[in-house]
C-alpha cells in the first residue's frame, strides 16, 4: 500500500480537500488526522488493531494502545 502526506496550513478547509481526493479514481480511501489532538494517535492505533486481530496479532494490539496511553506524543 502506497500513502501520500500532505501537510496543510492551520486555516485550510481540510474537509473540502478530503471531499475532492475522495472523488479521484484510485485514491481508496482519505483520513484528517491532527498531530496535535492525541485521539488521531488513538484512532490510528485502532485502525491498526483491526489490522492486527485479522492476523491473530493479539499482544501487539494490547501493546500498541497501551504505549499510546502512557507515552502520548508531544509536540
């Protein structure tokens, strides 16, 4: 799988950016995510748990989450 990042400026309408994306052929899905809210890391760690109970990864979704509870990145 294949990501692009882009960063935006504080005052862009990300909504109307990940509107346009999500209508471009190819592109499967699209996600805001805020560096400076700690739920986005969260979020991303339950969207990886999905991920991870599909494999039979139970220690790693545990281990994960926990990390992101206890150690929240900072800026």
């Amino acid at each position: 799988m294949k990501y692009i990042k882009v960063l935006l400026e504080e005052n862009v309408e990300a909504e109307n950016l990940q509107e346009v994306l999500a209508n471009i052929k190819g592109i499967r899905t699209t996600e805001i995510v805020d560096e400076e809210n700690p739920e986005s890391e969260l979020k991303k760690a339950f969207n990886k748990s999905k991920e991870q109970l599909k494999k039979g990864e139970y220690e790693n979704i545990v281990n994960d989450i926990f990390d992101i509870l206890v150690h929240p990145k900072t800026k």
